[in-house]
C-alpha cells in the first residue's frame, strides 16, 4: 500500500537591495559559513527576511542546517521586470576545501503567463553547506518560495515516523510536460 504524500509547503524568502545604484549579491543558506557573520552574509543594505508569519529568517537559516531539506519547485517572483533576466547559482562546499557552482536553470514554463514571476523545476539539496546567491537589481524585492520534495529531522524516529519525510511538489503553472508536435511534410 502506496503512502499518500502531503502536498508540499513553501520556504518563502524575501531580499530587498536598498542600493539606489547598485545590483547586489542576496546571499540565502550556508549556515556553516553566513550564521555567525553580519546580515548572515549579505552586504550592509541587503535585506533578507522569511516570507511567512511568525518565521524569522534566521529560524529558516538555522533549520537548514539541522533539518536538511531537498526542493524540487521553484517560484522567484518581482515586481521589476528586469530582475528576471538574472541567474541565481547555487553553491555547496565542504570542510576538506571543495566546492560547487551551478547556475539554477531556468526554463520558464510556456503555459505560464504571470507577469514579473518564473516557475521552474530544479532539484536542488539545502543543507549547511548550501548556498543560493541571487543578483537583486537596485531598489527591488526578489521573493523565492521553495516547494521542498524531502525534509530530513533526526527527531522525527522520537515520535514513531521515519526521519525522512516525503512530500508532493504541487503543480503551480503549466501542464509540467513537453508537448511535441510533429512536422507534416506534403
């Protein structure tokens, strides 16, 4: 017998560049690296904060390191029509020195036609070695939420549940297929 899932939750998370001149690097996750440093990471003037009542960024950025989790949907929405030709990467790194960079692909779906929003599907694990880094353009508000396909909590066995919990990454735009059609020749 198949377990249902539950439908899966967003991390919402918002970066506003207060710079009147400038695009700025929004530095989200790496715990190891961004808890302990001024603005976890980002520049005096960027601002990062949760998305969602009652969660501070930091609780975001401390349950990332403790509670790993792994997003398959992406949404990244402004009201800046020139933030969404920027590329957010994704960088994980480790204590013996190596590192990863990988631009997040994003190819907008062709059904979707919300203005100054993108959906997407990149898989992509967040840990405390993870960081997302996303140019935000001069005086914008970039809002990312992240459906989370997995969540892993070495307390759930306490309470009788496995300590991955599995979930299912909604449909938010699309028809999530690619649709070929043929080419008829005479």
């Amino acid at each position: 017998m198949e377990v249902l899932k539950p439908l899966s939750k967003p991390y919402i998370v918002r970066i506003f560049n207060d710079s009147g001149i400038a695009t700025r690097l929004g530095v989200l996750f790496g715990y190891n690296r961004n808890f302990r440093l001024p603005n976890f990471g980002n520049l005096a003037g960027m601002i990062v904060s949760s998305g969602i009542p009652n969660v501070t960024y930091q609780q975001l950025l401390a349950q990332s390191q403790n509670q790993p989790f792994d997003i398959g949907q992406w949404q990244i929405s402004s009201s800046n029509p020139t933030q969404q030709d920027v590329v957010p990467v994704v960088t994980w790194y480790d204590a013996n020195g190596a590192d990863w960079m990988e631009p997040l692909d994003i190819n907008k779906d062709p059904y979707q036609f919300q203005q100054g929003e993108v959906d997407f599907w990149f898989p992509c694990k967040i840990d405390g070695n993870t960081m997302v880094q996303i140019p935000v353009r001069p005086l914008t508000t970039v809002t990312v939420k992240m459906y989370p396909r997995k969540i892993v909590s070495l307390s759930r066995p306490l309470i009788g549940s496995p300590e991955l919990k599995l979930f299912k990454t909604p449909k938010i735009s699309g028809n999530n297929t690619t649709v070929i059609i043929p080419k008829l020749t005479a």
